[in-house]
C-alpha cells in the first residue's frame, strides 16, 4: 500500500501525524491533501530512517537544497558536509545532482548521513553510464535509463526528477524558434539530444509507465521535471515551455491513476510581472499539484548574487500558490557551490518561502514575526537572537561595535524604544542593558 493509497483509504499513517504536529494541522487535513494529490510526503520504503515532511497547499513553504560532484569537483565528504550545513540552516529536503564519477559514492554517503528526503535526477546516472559505455550520451537506452531508475530506488532515494514533459513536438519547435538563452536544464538537454540523434519521441514518455510501477514498488515521489523551463527573462512563458507544462499536466494525471505521488517543477528565469499568472496556470492546469520552482529568478545582470535575485521572485512565487522552493547559491551560472555558497543559498530561500507564506498562511505564519517584533520593541536581544532566521549572523553583527545604552549601536542612546519607554510608558527589557541610558533616569 503506497502513502497515496493510505490517504485514500483514510488510514492515519505515522506519517501524516509526524506531518499534522509540524505543520499544526489535524491528521485529517493532511489525509485528505495526500489522497486528492495536493500535498506530497515523499518517502521511499527503503528508507527507515527519514524524517517525513509535507509538501503542498495549506503547508508552510519548503526549501530544497542542490548539492552534488561534477567532473571537475568530486569530494564525497564535501558534499556531506554540504548536506548537513544545508539542513542545519533550514532546508527540508536535499537534492544530489552528481555527475561524477563518484555519483553512487555521494548518493549513499548523503542518505546515510542525513535524515531529511533525499532526491536525485537519474538521468544523469543514465546518460553518464551510456557515455562511459558508448562514448556518447545519445546512445543511451531505455535499459539505461530504468536501470539507473531501479538504483536509486534500491538506496532509498524518496523523490526523482523525470523529465517527461520534453517532447519531439516541443524539441523541434526549438529547432526552428531559437531561444536566447536555449535549454538549460541539464537533464532536459540529455534528453533533447537524445531525441534529435534517434529522431525518436522521449524514452521517459514513451515509456512512463514503467517508471510508474517502478515509483509504485519503492513508493517514491515522482517530480516532473521542467526540461525546457526558461534560462534568461527573453524565453519566459514561450510557447516550448508552456508545451512542456500541457504534458506535465496529463502526466499528473497518469501518476495519481496509479497511486504514485508527483511534484510539478517549474521556472525558471521570469520577469516580476508575469510570476503570478503563471504560477496560477501552472496550478490550475495541474490540478494543484505540489508546485516547486527554481526562482523564479527574476533578472538575469546579477552573477554572484542570484541568491538574491531567487528571494525576490520566490517570495512572489509562494505568494502566488509555489509550495517548495528550490535554493539557488551565489554561484549560480558561475560554478560549484562551495559550503559557504549553501548558507547563504537557503538562508535567502527560507526568506522568501517564509515571506510568501505570510501571504498564503496569514497569521499562522506571522506568528513569528510577531513574537520578534515585541522582543525588538523590548531591547530583548536574547530572544531576538533566538527567533533570527540565522542567529550566529545577528548576533556577530550586533557585536561589532557595542554600545553602552542597551540599544544596537545605529542609534545608542537616541534609540526610538528608550526615548519612547520614557514619553509613552513602553516597556524595554532593561535586563538586556550593558550601560546606563540618560532616557531612564
């Protein structure tokens, strides 16, 4: 019995009440979300040891963390400690998108290690097996592919990106309608090249229900992947994209036919103001499947500074209807992430998802901003500290330059709380003082 068919049947998982005390809902809610489809939980049944996580409406928002080797950087440990440093600044989930050499090494080192969900892009497994045996990623077979597919089942991989939605149809209007910015999915380019050599339509599509009784063996989540989404703000919402999203959206009904939980990916670069319609299309095309997005980023000039050009369009996103935001690091089109890359790549995405959620949750998401606010209005830097998104941060700069009035050193002895403490009766937390303040004599 897979976790879909659980929901459906109304059985009260360990999971959904895991899922029901985190996100403080009632079990029925999440039973009912899992079996219409609209919230995932993934996890695979080789896996014993995750800890399990919802993803969908009425959620809180979710960050996923790439992590990964390529041919030119493959260190096992480093990518563990990627791993962990992720998950210790908040990430729900951990995706490892190997290329190298050592792609089973850091896969398996990563599920040991780390207790969140774990997703791969098999694909990659697939191409790089058929480049070692054939010389070129062309040659790949549906063989390969599956076999790939089976391995990452086997270890225990809870979520796979497919990219299913590339088409020949869509393949060939590229051809003929160059992009600026072309495809830039790794996995949707495989699969594109593939298909111009053999002249064939994509092996993921044409053999999908194989991948589906797979998904439905292991119980792991399928996640479309958004092969042709757009890599520069010319190519947003172009006509191979919205293709893409058309058979996305028949495939998330071919998943949940077969008890098989699906995620929709989505942009991509896009401009501010087409973010919205798009992320209500996508959902309503898609039956509110759970929606996750690289970005949307949303300008193309700031290299070195895309994990904030993610903030700005992932806050929008969530706010639109995003469930699961996907981190982008400051190295973004520039190289691999390094562990300093992965702080502030999460920090800046929890921003935005919890940014997005006050907007989709009200004021249960608030509720943290709240309890901050007072114990700014307090001088309480204790508990300020405490409720940061990234208390070692705050807490180095507020150090830096110390000042004697129990305030942060902007303002000292002008700050609006001491002077507002003596004028208005607003109480400060004069515990938090390091000094005397002429305001409270």
């Amino acid at each position: 019995m897979t976790i879909i068919e659980a929901a459906r049947r109304g059985v009260a998982l360990e999971e959904f009440r895991i899922v029901a005390l985190k996100e403080d809902v009632d079990v029925s809610f999440i039973i009912r979300g899992v079996a219409s489809g609209r919230i995932v939980i993934p996890k695979n049944v080789a896996r014993d040891h995750v800890d399990p996580i919802g993803i969908g409406e009425g959620l809180r928002a979710k960050v996923n963390a790439n992590v990964g080797s390529s041919m030119d950087f493959s260190d096992v440990n480093v990518e563990v400690e990627k791993a962990k440093l992720a998950v210790k600044y908040g990430a729900d989930t951990i995706m490892d998108l190997s290329t190298s050499d050592q792609m089973d090494e850091v896969r398996r080192a990563i599920i040991k290690n780390i207790n969140t969900p774990i997703g791969t892009v098999p694909i990659y497994e697939a191409a790089h097996m058929a480049l070692r045996r054939y010389g070129s990623i062309v040659h790949m077979t549906i063989d390969d592919v599956m076999k790939a597919i089976e391995l990452h089942a086997k270890d225990g991989v809870d979520f796979m990106t497919i990219h299913a939605g590339v088409t020949k149809e869509a393949v060939d209007f590229l051809k003929n309608h160059p992009r600026v910015a072309g495809i830039v999915s790794r996995g949707g380019a495989i699969i594109a090249a593939w298909m111009i050599h053999n002249e064939r339509e994509n092996p993921l599509l044409e053999h999908y229900d194989l991948i589906l009784d797979l998904a439905r063996e292991y119980d792991f989540a399928i996640s479309l992947g958004d092969g042709l989404r757009p890599g520069c703000q010319a190519d947003a919402n172009d006509v191979a994209q919205i293709t893409e999203l058309l058979t996305v959206s028949k495939l998330v009904k071919r998943t949940r036919a077969k008890s098989v939980q699906v995620i929709v990916e989505g942009p991509g670069h896009m401009p501010i103001n087409q973010i919205e319609h798009h992320i209500k299309q996508a959902k309503i095309l898609t039956d509110h499947a759970p929606l996750y997005t690289l970005g949307p980023i949303v300008t193309d000039i700031a290299p070195g500074y895309d994990h904030i050009t993610l903030a700005i369009g992932g806050a929008l996103a969530v706010a639109a209807g995003v469930d699961y935001l996907c981190a982008v690091y400051p190295s973004e089109h520039l190289g691999i992430p390094l562990p300093e890359d992965v702080k502030h790549g999460i920090i800046a995405s929890r921003i935005a998802a919890h940014a997005g959620d006050i907007v989709r949750l009200g004021e249960k998401a608030l509720k943290w901003d709240l309890e901050l606010s007072k114990a700014r209005a307090a001088l309480n830097w204790k508990t300020q500290f405490k409720l940061a998104i990234d208390p070692e941060t705050a807490m180095k700069i507020h150090s830096r330059v110390p000042s004697k009035s129990g305030a942060c050193s902007v303002c000292g002895e002008y700050c609006v709380y001491l002077i507002l403490s003596r004028f208005l009766g607003q109480k400060v937390n004069q515990r938090s003082f390091t000094g005397s303040c002429y305001y409270m004599s």
